[in-house]
C-alpha cells in the first residue's frame, strides 16, 4: 500500500454554475460530466512538460458532484493558459464556472484528495469569487515569486498580464484576453474564427440572462449580468463592438 504524504501544489478549483438544472434529468448531468471530462483531457493532452521532465510537472484532476480541481506540483509556462482555456472552452459549451487559483498544501491520488490548500480554495470560490471568475489568490502571486517549487526563470509579464483587477479589487484570470493573445500569435487556432468563437459567447450568455430574468431569479441572474459587462468590455476594448450585448 502506498504511503500518504502531502505536498504543495497550484490549485485551480471550479464550481459548475446552475448545477441544479443539470440534475433535473441525468441526460443533461451526463452531457455536463461527459463535457468537463473532454476538456480536461485535451488539457492533459497539452501538457508536455510532463513527457519531457518528470511527473511533479502533470496536471491532476479529481471530479466530485458541480466541482472539480485541477493541480499540479510545479508551475510552468502555460498553467494560467491551461485554466483559461478551460474556462473559455467550457464557456463556449454554455458552461460556465467560477473558481480559484491558489498555492497550497494538498494530497491527491486516485482515492482520496484532502489538505489545506482544497479547504482554502473551496472558501476563496464560494466566499469571493461570487461570479463566473477564477479568483487568484496572493498564495499564488507569493509561490511563484519566491517558492523553492517554482522554475522562477520563466516567471515574468506573461503571468502578470492575465491577472486583472476587478471592480471590487479582486484580482482574477482575464480569460478572454489570454485566447485573443494567443490567438494573434497562432497559438491556439479556432475553426471558425475568434470572431465567431465571440459569437458563440455571446449567444450563450444571452441565453442564461434571459432564462434567469424569466425565473425571477436575481442571485443566478447577477453572475450572468457580470459575465455579460465582461464580454462587452472584451468586445469594446479589442474593436469587436458589434458582438456587445
């Protein structure tokens, strides 16, 4: 039997927006689990680091009910770029979530997953980040500056950038800005177009305002309201002002 033992590791941890109307029937549970899954292995897919190096580089994710985290013991390159496209990706499938991103102290394996750092990360997802945002907690700025753990040499205004400052001073993953970087330089590529990829955005957080509003339901409606300034202020900034809300 392998022995227990926790370690550090960057913990991105989501909550699933709207999770009780996916257990109103378990066809749409199952397309919500079955679209988390396709995601976070295209992620694994994309992490070479963990091939070239060693395993305290690969991504580790565990599932449970509306949540999920992923995590891993050494930062890289492209962990803030991972995240965002999972958001962006998930969006694009009208998932939406909200989260955290922290350092901290973890065990997971494919058992058990407990430690402070999930605690943590549970509390800054359900206490703070309030909406559709991946909060980014000091616990990350402090590690990735200063912690043995991190390959401090790569550390630098590409980690900086993607970080933003919200209206209420809480700092979060800027997910939309990420794929439009790395969409101009042709890293990432979209079938269709970013125009198009905005397009699918769009429509699908018009879809949950407008089902929210009918419900009468301002608790879920005012996560949609800021998702819908975000995109508009996205749109307007980078010259898209024909795909505002």
């Amino acid at each position: 039997m392998n022995s227990l033992s926790i370690k550090k590791y960057f913990i991105a941890y989501f909550d699933v927006l709207g999770y009780k109307d996916y257990i109103s029937s378990n066809s749409k549970l199952l397309h919500l689990a079955q679209t988390i899954r396709k995601y976070l292995g295209f992620i694994n897919t994309r992490n070479e680091k963990a091939e070239k190096l060693d395993d305290e580089y690969a991504y580790k994710f565990k599932c449970f009910s509306d949540n999920f985290l992923l995590c891993t013991e050494k930062h890289d390159q492209g962990l803030i770029e991972s995240i965002a496209w999972l958001q962006f990706n998930l969006a694009l499938d009208n998932v939406f979530v909200r989260g955290s991103f922290s350092f901290g102290e973890l065990h997971v394996d494919k058992d058990f997953v407990f430690g402070k750092g999930i605690v943590k990360a549970h509390d800054i997802e359900s206490k703070i980040a309030i909406f559709p945002r991946v909060v980014v907690d000091n616990t990350y700025t402090i590690a990735t500056h200063f912690a043995d753990s991190c390959d401090t040499s790569k550390i630098g205004m590409e980690y900086i950038g993607p970080i933003k400052a919200d209206f209420d001073g809480v700092n979060f993953i800027d997910y939309l800005d990420v794929v439009k970087v790395k969409y101009d330089i042709k890293h990432w590529k979209f079938e269709n177009g970013l125009r198009a990829e905005l397009e699918t955005h769009k429509r699908n957080i018009m879809e949950n305002v407008t089902k929210y509003s009918k419900q009468d339901n301002p608790v879920v409606l005012q996560k949609y309201m800021w998702l819908k300034n975000y995109h508009n202020s996205f749109c307007n900034k980078h010259g898209f002002c024909d795909i505002v809300i």
